[in-house]
C-alpha cells in the first residue's frame, strides 16, 4: 500500500514546535548499557537522586549498580534472562535496574499495587526467573510462591532498614549481597541493539489481560533521543537551567521509566524521589526543593489541585508539567496555568511506543485539545476500518510508525498480525485509538474505539462528555461509558466523583441538566451515579472497561 503525500511530505515539518525536527540521527549501536555508561563519564559527582533527603551522586549509584551487577551475575543471571522488579519508586529501582541491564537481561516491571495473582500472572508470562522486591511485598508473593519458577527472590528494605523477612534457600537479602560483593564488576555484554530485548513493558489492561510489549535497546534508545532533542532546548531556552523533577510516576510504567529514570541520565538531571503517591510529602517538596519539572496523568494532576495540603503552597517553581497517558481536560489546564503561572504540556504514547509519539511542547502553538505533532523520526497517519489511509481531517484510527515502535507482543503472534501492517515499506502499529489530523499536522484524539458509545445510531465519544463533566464546579473526577439498552443501542452513563465541598449540595439530576445545557441532545448522560473513587490504573488511568464490566454484572442481576 501506498502512502499519502500528506504522509511522505511530512506537511507537519513547517508547523513543529521550536527545537523538534522531523529527522533525527539516533546511535543505531547503542544500548542502554551505553546511556548509563553515558550519564556515569558526563555528571560523575551529580546529584541523580534525592530520597528522602539522601542525596545519590551518579558515581555512587554506578559503583552500587556494579556490585550488585557481580551478585547478580554469581547468582547465574544471563544475557537475555528476565529480571522482574516489583518495587516502588526508590534509588535502589535504579540500582537494580542498571545491573540487570548491564547483564544484558531483559527487565519487565511489575506495578507495585498487584496482587499476588497478578505478580504471578506477570511472572509466568514474561518468563521472569529472578524478583526483586521490597520485604513489605513478600507476603503478597508466598501467596503464589508454588505458581511460579523463580530461581531466586531478592528482598530489600527501601529505607535500608533490617529486613524482617527471613532468608531461605530462595530468598535472599539486597543488603547481604551488596556487602559481599564490594567490587564493582567490570563485564562486557554484546548486545545487537535492534534484536535484543530490553524490556517486555506489560500494558494497563485497559482492553483485557495485559499483553507484554517486546521492546528492543534501539527501540528504547530511539525514544530517549527524541526525548533529548525537545529537553536538550527545554533547558537551554525554556527553563534556562538544568531540569530538577519532582519524580511522582511509577518508574514501572513506560511513562515514568523512559521519561525519568531513563532520560535523566541523558542531561544531568536532579530528581527528587518519591516510593507513592504522597500528597503531604509532594507539597513539602515543592516547598522546600522548590522542582521546576513535573510528569503525571490526568488523575494526579487533579489530586494535586485539590489537596488541602497544596492549598498555600506556591507552585510557581512547576514550570514545565507534562500530561500523559490520558486525555487532559481543557478545565484541568486552565486551572494548572492559574495555580502555577504556566502552560502545561502534553503528550501521546503507548506502551508499544517505548512511552511516545506524539508531543505538544509548551512553546509550541496552542491548540486545545490537540495532543501535538509527532516527535522527530516519527509518522503518523489516521486510517479506515479497511487499513486505508483517510484524507487529512477525517476521523478514523491512529497509526504510528517509528524506530520506537516495539518488535511484537511476546507470546502473541495472532494479536501481532492484527496490530501491525506494511504501507509505504515500513511498518505501522494500529493504535485502537479514534482521531483526527488538522491541516497543520496537529493531531487530535477522539477515543478509545473500544469506548465508543452507540446512541441511537449516533457515535458518541465519551471524552467529549467527560471535557463538558469537568466544567461543572463540583466535579473532580468523572468517567462516561456506554450501558446496553435493547431500543437505544447503548445508552449513556457517567459516574462522578464530587469534590468535598460539593458533596450532598449537588444532585445527580443538577449534573444531568448541566450537560444538556452544554451537548446535542444525542450524546448527554441520561444516568449519572457518584462514586466515592474510580477504578485505575497502576499509573492512574481510569479504566473505563472496569466500569462496563461492574455495570454489565449488575444489569445481569437485575
């Protein structure tokens, strides 16, 4: 199949933001060996990582990582082997990380609010043989320690306290190794960028059991460097100093770990680290180490707003926060521009795309409710239900193609026959995502195609519910599905989390009557239920499909 000419002539080049190109060179013998290697010559006595106070110089955390890279390689950890992580956010996530890496293991993940089913889901699929978790974890894991083939288990205390966890043929402490193993292992690993397998990055599950994203070194590497390219004139022309993040993604996410632990060690960069989700703790951060970076999703975003412990602090220092990995309504930035004095940015990826795609820089041209263009090195087109390209400004899916796009899911060959495609000789990833190219390349997001609702013959996009729900003063967080009803279709449901102060003053009807004053007549919720919470995401996306499945089983009683 051919390409557009839209799609060949890149018509987006002469609308890109300040500092973002098209084309750009990425090192195709690069690993991620080579980008810790990288950050270990150029900011040696740079502070990485502040945790709780503990400051980590880069050459600290190397001569931790190559230490425990010499434990792990006694305990028989091979090139190509997975290593599971199943920690939070905490220096020794780095550490353990890097060491696999410089093994040349494959790394997979594992979101610290699992379940001990879902840990041993994760184990058995990504074929981990080595865990390494936190001694808080180990009774969620003996749960399933007969279901998996764990050679070893490695425990560690984030705060480096004792481990009360005893040792077993199996299990064995962090701190034990770490004193055994006092010289830093010197060890070469060839690895071919392009074949070899970095990391198996499971995503959400916001569309069933979640699938492992193989992706490559050259991959991931091809992703940093576009990262790179938008901080590298971040810092020079926008911050007009060096980054100083305040690190609240789960680095076991693709968002928090490409984006953070990743690309920090790409600029020198200072991050203040945090193990959850701790408001108190990140409005005394912001007081204190006064972070000019922020990356987060929607939902944390919110949360930030409306804590009572944010209420007096000054969150002027925020100057550049990025939202990802969920659409950011217009309300939501407008008030993150009135609290901090600047615009907020945004961004698309997926798992499959080692974290990005598509960006909209905060320099670049406002376009509320567009995601941006893509980044350097990256194409984007939006297709039919027949896989054929559609003219700029039709709606239809999303298709990516990029040096960041995965190599497959693992242990999926049918699902990787229906994901990927050829056009124009290169190969495209089919998103599932529902959007819209304007006539300047900026691209806008519509849905999940999954999520669409059906009223009436009418295609209703939940978002668009969603953007008008958080208009109304009272509502922090909403999310809009579609329920079966035998004449309509589906009908049109929205569930709604009221901010405190509104709670028992706002009625379900006094939100129903908002949206009609504000949508056709076709698309507002003719059911609204509050919610004391909303199901996510390990990263904080809300999972509409949860929602559907909890609403199909009531309707099943009834």
């Amino acid at each position: 199949m051919e390409l557009p000419d839209y799609i060949k002539n890149r018509y987006w080049k002469d609308y890109l933001a300040d500092g973002i190109t098209v084309e750009l060179d990425v090192p195709e013998d690069w690993s991620l060996i080579d980008v810790w290697k990288y950050n270990e010559k150029s900011f040696p006595d740079h502070v990485m990582l502040d945790f709780f106070g503990k400051e980590y110089t880069t050459k600290m955390l190397d001569g931790l990582t190559r230490r425990f890279a010499a434990a792990l390689k006694d305990l028989g950890v091979k090139k190509g082997e997975t290593v599971a992580l199943w920690l939070p956010n905490c220096p020794q996530f780095s550490i353990t990380y890097f060491a696999a890496v410089y093994l040349g293991a494959t790394l997979t993940a594992i979101s610290p609010l699992f379940t001990g089913r879902e840990l041993a889901y994760q184990i058995k699929d990504s074929g981990a043989k080595y865990l390494i978790t936190i001694d808080r974890f180990v009774r969620e894991y003996q749960k399933v320690a007969d279901e998996v083939s764990l050679r070893n288990v490695i425990v560690l205390n984030i705060m480096d306290e004792d481990i009360a966890v005893p040792e077993t043929d199996k299990i064995i402490h962090y701190d034990k190794l770490l004193t055994k193993y006092q010289e830093p292992l010197e060890f070469d690993v060839e690895i071919n960028p392009k074949e070899d397998i970095a990391i198996i990055q499971y995503t959400g599950g916001t569309t069933g059991l979640p699938k492992g994203a193989l992706l490559s070194h050259y991959n991931v590497v091809s992703m940093l460097w576009a990262i790179k390219q938008g901080s590298d004139y971040m810092i020079e022309n926008y911050l007009k100093e060096n980054i100083i993040a305040l690190s609240v993604l789960p680095w076991y996410h693709i968002y928090g770990q490409s984006c953070e632990l990743l690309a920090g060690c790409l600029f020198g960069s200072k991050a203040y680290v945090l193990p959850s989700f701790d408001l108190q703790r990140i409005a005394e951060v912001i007081t204190k180490g006064r972070p000019n970076m922020i990356l987060g999703v929607p939902t944390m975003f919110v949360n930030i707003l409306n804590s009572p412990y944010m209420k007096d602090v000054d969150m002027s220092c925020l100057k550049f926060a990025n939202c990802g990995a969920g659409a950011l309504p217009d309300e939501l930035a407008a008030e993150w521009e009135r609290r901090t004095g600047f615009r907020m940015a945004e961004g698309y990826g997926l798992s499959e795309t080692s974290t990005g795609a598509i960006t909209a820089p905060v320099w670049s041209k406002l376009k509320r409710g567009s995601v941006g263009h893509p980044f350097t090195n990256t194409l984007v087109g939006i297709v039919n239900d027949n896989v054929e390209f559609l003219p700029v400004g039709e709606e239809g899916e999303v298709v990516i193609s990029g040096p960041q796009v995965m190599v497959g899911y693992h242990n999926r060959p049918e699902e990787n026959k229906l994901v990927f495609f050829e056009a124009g000789g290169l190969r495209w990833l089919r998103t599932g995502d529902y959007g819209r190219l304007d006539d300047e390349g900026y691209l806008f997001l519509l849905d999940r195609i999954k999520d669409l609702i059906k009223y009436k013959g009418h295609s209703v996009y939940p978002r668009e519910i969603e953007e008008v729900l958080y208009e109304h003063p009272a509502v922090q967080e909403c999310a809009v599905i579609g329920v079966p009803d035998p004449m309509k279709g589906e009908d049109i449901k929205a569930f709604v989390l009221l901010k405190n102060e509104s709670k028992g003053k706002v009625t379900e009807q006094d939100i129903i009557d908002f949206t009609k004053e504000n949508l056709a007549a076709y698309k507002y919720p003719r059911e609204v239920q509050f919610v004391r919470s909303l199901p996510k995401s390990g990263v904080g996306k809300i999972l509409r499909r949860t929602l559907r499945e909890k609403e199909a089983k009531k309707r099943d009683k009834k």
